[in-house]
C-alpha cells in the first residue's frame, strides 16, 4: 500500500482496496471482499496467495461478472500443468518474477544450467527448485571463497563479502555486505542493493510469455532515487 501511495499519484494509480485479513485458503470464499473490490472500482489485484486460493478469486470475480479484471500472482510460474488446465480463469494475469525467466536468454546463464540438470535428473521444475538451486549457488561461492579450513562464521563472513551476486544471472546482482538486512521505510537506501528489479510474464492461451525483451528480461530502478522513474529494461550476468 506503501508504494501506490507513494508512487501512484505520479502514474495516475490509486489503490482502493486493501485486505490483509483473509484466512488462508479461503475456506469461506471471497465473494463479500470481490463484491467490495467491484464496488470500490477495482480494476487490477496484486495478490499474496497461494495458486489455490488464486483460482478461488478468479471464480469468484468471474461469478460476479469481473473477467476483465486482471491479477497479479506470487506463485505457479513453472506449474505448466496448473496454467493450462486454467487457462480461461487465468487469462492475462501475470507473475513477478525474481528470476531470469525460462522464456527469456538463457544461453550460457545458470538458468541453462539448471534447467539441464532437472532434466538429466528427471526432477519436477518449480520456483521452489530455483531457489534452492540459487541458495546452494550462494553456499559454494562463500565455500570457495572461505578457503580449505572452512567452518560456518568463515563461510557466513566470507559470502558477505560478495556485492554482485548473480547466480550466473539467474537474479539480478545482490551485494551481500548489506542486503542480508532488508531495507526499511524509514531507510530504503543504506541496505538496498544495486537495483531493484523483476521480471514479468504474463499468461496467455494457458501458456507464459514474456513481458519484456529476451535479451533484457528484467525491469529496474535505482533504489537510491526516490522519485518516480520508468524502468529500466536490463541483462545480468
């Protein structure tokens, strides 16, 4: 809510419904909160839920005749069984992704890398598995790093001292020496990172497309500059 009040003005965005209530997974539905959003004018819902209580909003929004309203979703980037046999209920929404996403460059990234890996292996890819993949790429810099006698405070010290972590261009740099603090709304600078950035697909015919162009997956802003920009396509690797 933060940042539609403090950005919104400037784009002409106003934000008209917030919730943070709602129990999970929806066991009494949504059709009071849908009828809220309809009456207060929603036309666009960022959301914080699970991919199950995502396709009770969709029929709910679709029951009360809201299809043309579009979400923005948190998870199942990766659940191609999950967004096809959606297709209709999910049309147009999109996912934000921290990631290089799988339809954007991926030669020589270690989103190639991964993905080849799942693949011999005959793993399930998910979003969760990425993660993981970035985390145990995160261990072995800071083990490398650490030297042969190695132990946990060594290893701890050894990856705050990277300031452009990228995964092999998986996710956009992270420095390390300040961004294991998150950044407050009292100081959004001293512990930001290089930039701020996310990639974007939206689904579309029960598949995902890309939002931005392949070679510049991401969009970014410099967290020092408060002020309202337009994002900045970006590559890293």
């Amino acid at each position: 809510m933060a940042s539609f009040e403090q950005w919104g003005p400037a784009v002409g965005i106003e934000a008209v419904y917030l919730n943070d209530t709602l129990t999970y997974g929806f066991p009494n539905g949504v059709a009071p909160e849908v009828t809220a959003m309809k009456d207060a004018g929603v036309d666009f819902i960022v959301t914080c839920i699970d991919i199950s209580s995502v396709i009770v909003l969709e029929q709910e929004l679709e029951r009360q005749g809201m299809t043309n309203v579009k979400v923005a979703m948190q998870q199942g980037y990766g659940d191609t069984e999950f967004i096809a046999s959606n297709a209709d209920l999910l049309e147009g929404n999109t996912l934000a992704l921290i990631f290089r996403p799988f339809e954007a460059d991926i030669a020589g990234t270690g989103i190639e890398t991964f993905l080849d890996w799942m693949e011999q292996g005959g793993y399930e890819v998910t979003d969760n598995a990425l993660y993981a993949w970035m985390g145990a790429e995160l261990a072995v810099k800071a083990l490398v790093a650490a030297g042969p006698q190695f132990d946990r405070a060594s290893m701890i010290a050894a990856a705050n001292q990277i300031t452009d972590f990228t995964a092999e261009g998986i996710t956009a740099p992270v420095d390390w020496s300040v961004q294991h603090t998150a950044p407050t709304p009292e100081d959004p600078i001293t512990n930001a990172g290089p930039y701020d950035c996310m990639a974007y697909v939206v689904i579309r015919g029960g598949t995902v497309e890309l939002a931005a162009d392949p070679s510049t997956p991401w969009y970014c802003f410099d967290p020092t500059d408060q002020e309202w920009h337009d994002a900045e396509e970006m590559n890293f690797e």
